[in-house]
C-alpha cells in the first residue's frame, strides 16, 4: 500500500462489494502504486474502441509515466477506484479536483473532473453505475460537491451512466465534446435509481442461485448414505431440467458415472459451465473447492458443511474467510450451514436440500435461517400438521443457515417482482440490517403479503448482525407498520400464510359467522371480539343442517353488504360418514365461488375428511362411488395428509405414513443445528405428485381452496391479521405527507446545534438550550424556574404568575406524581410556602429535591413523546401515556421518522388507552389535532438534524384546546453512520 509521506493513510473504509446487474459480485477498492502490473494487464484487455473513448485519440498502451499517474494518488484530490475479481481489475474510475480555470486545484475547490474504463467483456454488467456510485461517496467525504465529465457523442452508454443516475444535471456541447456537469447531493431520484438498481441485481443474484442451469455436488460419497450422496439423489429425484453433476476428489479416475450421474474428481475437469454448485465436504475442505469452482466460473454455492461460526471465534474467521474468497470470484453464498433451496418451478424443478421428497408446486415462498425450523415449515404446509388441513404448495424455499452472504434481504428483493409467488413466509433469527429489512419489507407488502416469525432472543453465533437498542416489542410494532403481518409462532406463520394464499383480502372487520353448533359459533364470536374484529350475531342451523342448508346460509352470508367475511363453524352430523363430508365440502365451496371477492374460512371439530375434501373440492362434486372412500384420518395406519384432486369425482391422497408422520412432527428428533453434520429423519407426508396431478396454481384457477381449522381461536387470529393487512394496503395506497411548517427555522436550529456540539461528543442540553432548540421547530416548553430556597420559590411565582406548580426534580422522584412530589394549583404564596414546607419535611432537603416552580398548564391528559435515533433501525418516535401506562404496561406506539400526518394520527390511535383522548366514559375529549401537529414537529427536528440521537417531551398535557409540553430533555451526537444513502454495498466482511 502507499506509505510515502506526501499521501494520505489508505482508506480501507472505501473498500467494499457490490453485486452487479448480472447477479455477479465484484470488489471496489482505492488504487494504490501497488497497482502497477495490475493497471497494465487491464488496458491491454481493453478494445481500441474503448480506449478512443477515454483518451479521445488512439492510445493503444499505457506510457511508464501514464501508469505513475493513475497509480499514485492523494487519496484527497486525486482518487483512482477499481472494480475487481479475481483480484484482477474489470473497470476503473477516478477523479481529479479542479477549480474554476478547469486547472488541478485542492480544497476548497469543490469541483472534480471524473472518467471511466470498463473492460468490453463487463460492459452492460453496471460495472461503471456501481463505480460512480461509489467514486460520488467518496467525492462527498473529501468536500467534493460536483463532478464534470467530458464524453464523445459517439459514447452513448457513458452518457447514459450519467444521464440516468439521477442526479441534477447540466449538459453542453462545445468543440466536439458533450460536457455533463452535475451536484453529486443525493436527490429523491438519485436515490429511487440507486434503489431500483439495487432490486434488480440482487433479485438477479438470487435467481441465479435458485434456477441455475446447471448443478455440482461437490463432497459425493462413494457409499450410499452421507449429507452429499443424500442432495444429489434428491436433485436427481425432484426430475431437475438442467445438468447434473457429481464431484468427489477420492473418486478412481475410471470412474466416470455414480448414481447414474456424470461423476468427475474436480469442479475444474467438468467440460461444460456450472451454475452452482453444492459444497458438502468438510469446512476444513471448502476454501479448496471455492477456489476450484472461481476458477471455472461458477455463479453462486450452497454451502452446507458445518463448523463456521456457530461452533465459536475459530469458526467465525473460518466464516469470513470463506465470504472474501467467494466474493473475490464475483460468487455469491447461501450458508454455510445451510438446509438448502428448492424451486418447484417446472422449468427447474430443483431440490438442492436435505428436504428427501420435492414439495408440491405452489405460490407461497419459504425463508428460514434454521433447518429445524424450514422442516417445520414444509412439513406443515403439505401435510394435515398442526391441525390446519388442506394443500399448500411451495413456489421456492431458502434456508440460509448461518447467512454469511445471502440474507432474507436478498430473497425479499428476488420475491418481489417474482411471477411465480404470491405469498412470503420467513422465519428470522435475527434481522442484519432492519433498516434496509424495513424499507424492503413495505415495498414487498405494498404488493403481495410478507408473514414474518422473529425470534425474540440473542442472534445465534452464526448470525454477524448489529446492535440494536430497541426492545423486542418496537421492533415487532416497526415490521407492522411496514406491512409486515408479523405474528408469534410457527403455527400462527402457517394459518396465515394459507388464509392469505386460498382466500381474498377482506374489506373490512365485519365477520359473519353461522355452523350448526350454537356454541362453536359463540365461541367463534368470543374469539372474534377478542382480536378487534366485529362479528355479527352468529347465525345457528342446528345440528340438523343439510350441505344444502350450509350452500343457502354461506351464500346469503356473502352477499350481504354488511358482512366482509364469514366463518363456518361445523361439528360432524353422527354417521355422515365420507360421503357427507365431501357433499359439504363441495356446498361451501360452491357457494364460495359465486362471491368470490370475500374470504371463507371453516371451523371444525373431529372431521377426519371435511377438511381434505375441502382442499379437494372443485365446481364439480364427487360422485358417489366413483372412487373407494379416502380412510378416515383416525383409523390407524393410514394418512392424515389432505388429499389432492386427481381427477372428476375422485379425491386421492398419499398412502400410509408412520405413526410419527401422522402427528405432524418429524419422525425422530430434529438436527441439532441447521447444517449437514446430520441427515434430518423426517419425510414430507405430501409426496412429489404424479405427471397428470394438478398442481396448486392449477387447482386455483379452478376455484378457491377453503381453509379448516380445528379450532375457533386459530381459524380468527388469522383473519384477524389479514384484516389488519388488508387494512395497511388500503392506507399504503394513500400515502400521507410530512407537512411543512412556515415557522420551523431549520438554518437557525443546524447553527445553534453545530455550535453545541463543540462542546463535546456527547451532550445533554441543559433547560434553556432544549428549550431554544425546540423553540426553532415552534415546540414551546413551559419555564420552569429553579426554587433552591422558599424566598426563590416565592420570586418564581410572582415572574410567572400564579396559579403555579411546585416539583421536586430529583432522578427518584421525576415525573412521579404517585409519590407525592408534585403540589398543584398553589393560588398565592402562602400556599406555595406552605407546600415548599410539605416538601422538604417529607423527601429531605431542597439540594436533594431540586425543586422548581411551573405556572399552571389547563388540565388534560398527561402524554409522553420521545424519539431515539437507533443505530440499527434508525431514527423512531413513540408516543403513549404518561405514567404507569407507558412505564409499567409498556403501553407505547412507534413509527419511524420521518412520520407522514396520516402516521401521526394513527400513532395516537394505537395505544391500548387511547379512549382516554377521545372521551372515554363520558369525559371531554382532548385536542388530538394538537397533538398530532407536536409529534409532526419532533419528528421533523429529527429528521433534519440527525444529530439530535434522543429527545423526550415529558409530560406533555393534553386539554380539550391546546396542549402544553411541561418538561423536555434533548441529547446531542454525531449522528450514527447511514448505510442506507451511501452506495450501494454488500455486509462487509
């Protein structure tokens, strides 16, 4: 690296990875005067086309003094990047600052002049748009505010890497030459470029991993049995389009075949190009084979092997070590650790997991970071698990394992805009960057439903993710906001997921509920009042009720104005049998598809083949005698799976399964951990249909699966989550506006904040500076004036006028009126006198108690207001209740900042105890619009000076006109670093 004393320290800080429009990675560093043969090497790789286009004249090769010159920089004024793999360089970036002559100049020249040269065979990869992102970052630390760039006409996909960044430009044409000047101030449509650019690569990225044209298992045994011999059989198995190939460096050299799959000692010995390649070998045997599979060309891996940094610090470097290789290759990873993916598109049909049978085809995608849990998850959405019944396919399923490289970020930007899903389900241990999880999440959610499970505990040792400050409960309240349906368990993940990919949003809370049970129904309408949904009375057929009375009353139901879904309660009628189940079935279902914009979901009790022949049931009912009857799910020996319609009139299903398979759990116990040290002992009770079987997006067009609980409480919680969703998309479609106020002195605020700040790193203000700070975003604190003595308090009084309050402020006391340290509404001194008395005799001495005096505020309901700035999610606001509400019951709302006015009135509408603002049992309702209009304000000094990283409004007085903000306490920072409007960049590592 560059040591002379003329030039700045490295900064490695600029280093990072970025994945390209291709799905490809490459690495981003400083040029340094190590570069030399690097530099040269490149341009001799580069076309004369390409060369023309940089110098404006034939260059043919690089002069000694050239290479000096763009190997030899300041890192200030003169900065040169490269975009590398294989620790080669692909492209190159750099810029020279100049001043207003057009001359090289140094700072406080703030303008720079930037060119660029990408190897032919990396053009159209993005390369160059990635680099000026980064190249513009740089330029911005170093105090550059604008960047000029001189392109032949000829040179449209240069200009175009400019003219579509986004940035506010200026365009000229003089002597044969297009000048492009533009500020390098990230804008609103710099940013929606970046992001934008951002999705496609790392969707691309994905999908390279999930529909690879070809497949390598590297780590076959050359026995049956073992985690490689395993993946490849169920590859082979699922029926894969692409080719297949088997690797294990002990094989003979004769050996040209195992299993009935083409068989070769190394990655590199495969004559045709690898997509992917599964890495099952030991960890200490990885680097070897990632090394062999970038010098092929292989675009992404699946590493299952064990050992990394689950197992402790060893395996933590061993888990980065194995990131930076890969990376350096331009591969992506999945793992280590990892359980695997599946894609049931028939145009891949991959099942590159430890998963023995391939699931049903499907709309709804999986994500797990656990094995465990990705079992659970498979097996439950195709077989009759957990007690919800019916078929639920699988469109792609990821388990990421350790995610050292792809994330549940990067499945969300591929799950977006994928045809093929319309439903995601995730499972998170830990969230990396909830920032960027956030922002993704609303987009997705914006667009299909996103079901999200996350652990409440410690990240596993697995898991590189950054603190974060914020309990378990705003985190989960931040995903809602975001459209995130985010519910507790596995089984709750489940019951939404298949509502939500069988049925159609509602359009309101209002549920009908009618069976022929009156106190299943009544217990439906329990359930229902519990989750804020509104049931109407339920309706009763009796235990009487034919199919044709269910098909009358589900029908009248739906089409009623005032009902937005129904819930179908049913208990079996006593020797119905098969037969009676499969003509209710096909009642509901009928009487279902004729209004088809509202959702049906059923309630039963012991039906061992309602719920199958509900996922079965289709326009056409099954005919008596047309097949033998499926085996009740009870009788011993047999499936308890839902079955699948194979055919007019017949429902078929999977044969016998173990006793273990039949409970809905695995049969033995569960892998340890999520990697390959052990093959899981558990089958998927929905086996690989047949050729001529329907698959479920086949069945769908057809008519609508309804969904069967076995119990009220699951069948409701879950429409109740969809009904808040549906909800959030409703809202999301009109989006509010954070307003702008005439009175709020932005410039004057960053003054008097600058000024604070070189007073230390770290500030609390003290009374007058939070309130002058507040004061500039028209937030006015009420004057509280110190009362050391009982004269003090006296001269307080009469400066502020009576009636007036008396406060001890000590840390034990503050805001706790409960303890007696608050005397209110004192009307003349002698009242003050006698209440400063009180004081001292009961809690100690006024240097103890810190007393103040506070004029009067109207009487309200006291509130509290407070917004942190989180190094993980950013800056958030909260709201809720003074008191033990907020304190003792947790009772608070969040949204991130920067909050529209349709947040901040839903905001206050959250909390548990709103009623208190809105007249709860007869009392005057408060001024809510005041209210609203103080959280907007907050949230806007925030936002625009991040560095204000804490501030508390407390208590703020709510009265029916007006508020009054009786204490606030400010802290000052250098606000935490944003990833998220930097350039784009892949975690480090």
């Amino acid at each position: 690296m560059q040591t002379s004393p003329d030039r700045h320290e490295y900064p490695a800080h600029w280093e990072a990875d970025v994945v390209l429009r291709d799905g490809g990675t490459a690495r981003i560093r400083p040029i340094t005067v190590d570069d030399a043969d690097r530099l040269v090497s490149f341009y001799e790789q580069v076309s004369d086309e390409s060369k023309y286009y940089r110098f404006f004249a034939p260059y043919p090769r690089l002069s000694a003094k050239d290479v000096h010159r763009f190997t030899h920089h300041d890192f200030v004024d003169r900065v040169g990047l490269a975009a590398t793999i294989g620790g080669e360089f692909i492209a190159t970036v750099r810029y020279d600052r100049i001043g207003a002559d057009g001359m090289p100049a140094s700072a406080p020249a703030d303008e720079a002049e930037v060119a660029f040269l990408v190897q032919d065979a990396h053009q159209g990869r993005g390369v160059a748009s990635a680099l000026l992102e980064h190249i513009g970052a740089v330029a911005r630390e170093r105090g550059i505010r604008r960047f000029a760039a001189e392109v032949l006409p000829a040179n449209s996909k240069m200009i175009k890497v400019f003219t579509d960044a986004g940035y506010t430009q200026k365009r000229s044409f003089e002597d044969g030459v297009v000048r492009l000047e533009f500020d390098l101030e990230p804008t609103d449509r710099s940013l929606a470029v970046q992001y934008a650019r951002e999705q496609r690569a790392e969707a691309r990225s994905v999908q390279r991993l999930l529909s690879p044209g070809s497949v390598a298992v590297v780590g076959v045994g050359r026995s049956p049995g073992g985690v490689g011999r395993s993946v490849l059989g169920n590859i082979r198995d699922a029926g894969f389009t692409g080719r297949l190939y088997a690797v294990n460096k002990a094989l003979p050299e004769e050996q040209k075949e195992l299993d009935g799959v083409p068989a070769y000692r190394s990655v590199q010995d495969i004559e045709e190009p690898v997509d992917l390649a599964v890495v099952a070998v030991p960890a200490e045997r990885v680097p070897e084979v990632v090394a062999e599979c970038g010098r092929h060309g292989v675009q992404g891996l699946v590493v299952l092997s064990a050992g990394y940094a689950e197992s402790g610090p060893e395996g933590r470097e061993r888990q980065r070590e194995l990131v930076r290789h890969a990376r350096a290759y331009g591969m992506r990873i999945i793992g280590p650790n990892a359980f695997g993916v599946i894609n049931t598109s028939a145009n891949v049909r991959l099942n590159a997991s430890l998963a023995p049978e391939m699931p049903r085809p499907g709309r709804t995608a999986l994500f797990s970071q656990s094995g465990a849990i990705g079992i659970a998850l498979l097996s439950r959405l195709h077989r009759r698990g957990g007690g919800v019944t019916g078929v639920t396919g699988v469109s792609t399923f990821v388990s990421a394992g350790n995610r050292a490289d792809v994330s549940g970020n990067d499945v969300l930007q591929y799950w977006y805009d994928d045809p093929d899903t319309d439903v995601v389900l995730m499972y998170l241990e830990s969230i990396g960057n909830p920032r960027k999880f956030t922002r993704l999440a609303r987009r997705t959610a914006a667009a299909k439903p996103l079901v999200v499970v996350q652990g409440a505990g410690s990240a596993p040792q697995g898991h590189a993710v950054r603190a974060t400050r914020l309990p378990h409960a705003t985190v989960s309240a931040l995903l809602r906001q975001a459209g995130v349906i985010r519910v507790e368990t596995i089984t709750e993940l489940v019951d939404t997921g298949l509502l939500l990919a069988r049925q159609p949003l509602p359009g309101g809370a209002r549920v009908a509920i009618l069976g022929n049970s009156e106190s299943l129904g009544l217990l439906t309408y329990d359930a229902c009042l519990s989750e804020g949904l509104r049931p109407l009375r339920p309706s009763d057929l009796t235990t009487g009720a034919s199919p044709e009375d269910f098909h009358g009353a589900l029908s009248q139901a739906l089409a009623d104005d005032a009902c937005d879904a129904v819930v179908v309660t049913a208990i079996p009628a006593v020797g119905s049998g098969t037969a009676g189940d499969a003509a209710l079935a096909e009642a509901l279902s009928s009487a279902a598809e004729r209004v088809p914009g509202k959702p049906v979901l059923v309630v039963h009790v012991e039906f061992g083949g309602l719920a199958e022949a509900l996922s079965a049931a289709t326009s056409t009912a099954p005919q008596p005698g047309a097949s033998t009857p499926k085996p009740r799910a009870s009788e011993p020996g047999t499936a308890s799976e839902p079955g699948t319609v194979s055919g007019p009139g017949t429902v078929s299903g999977p044969g016998t399964a173990s006793p273990a398979d039949s409970s809905g759990s695995p049969s033995g116990p569960p892998p340890s951990g999520t990697g390959a040290a052990a093959r899981p002992f558990f089958r998927l009770d929905a086996p690989r249909p047949a050729a001529d079987a329907p698959d479920e997006s086949a069945v769908e067009n057809r008519s609508r699966l309804i969904p069967a609980y076995p119990a009220a409480e699951r069948a409701v919680r879950a429409l109740s989550e969809v009904v808040r969703y549906a909800q959030w998309r409703r809202d999301a479609a009109e989006p509010g506006k954070v307003p702008e106020y005439e009175d709020i002195d932005e410039n004057g605020a960053a003054e008097l904040i600058d000024g604070l700040l070189t007073r230390g790193q770290g500030l609390t203000l003290g009374t007058d500076e939070t309130c002058e700070l507040l004061g500039k975003y028209g937030v006015q604190v009420h004057r509280a004036l110190p009362a050391p003595t009982p004269d003090a308090a006296a001269e307080a009084a009469r400066t502020l006028g009576y009636p007036v309050a008396l406060k001890a402020t000590a840390p034990h006391l503050r805001h706790r009126a409960d303890l007696g340290g608050v005397r209110l509404d004192l009307a003349d001194e002698e009242q003050l006198r006698r209440a400063y008395a009180e004081l001292t005799d009961l809690f100690g001495k006024p240097e103890e108690l810190r007393p103040v005096v506070q004029r009067m505020a109207p009487r309200g309901v006291d509130t509290v207001v407070r917004a942190v700035i989180d190094p993980a999610a950013g800056a958030v606001l909260s709201f809720g209740l003074a008191g033990a509400a907020s304190q003792l019951l947790g009772d608070m709302a969040h949204r991130l900042v920067p909050v529209t006015d349709r947040e901040a009135t839903s905001l206050i509408r959250s909390i548990r105890t709103a009623p208190l603002l809105f007249g709860w049992r007869g009392s005057t309702p408060v001024d809510t619009p005041a209210l609203e209009e103080l959280l907007l304000r907050l949230s806007r000094l925030v936002d625009d000076h991040p560095e204000v990283v804490a501030a508390t409004l407390e208590p703020v007085v709510v009265a029916p006109r007006g508020l009054s903000v009786l204490g606030a306490s400010v802290r000052l920072a250098p606000p935490p670093a944003r990833d998220d409007l930097g350039p784009r960049t892949l975690p480090a590592y």
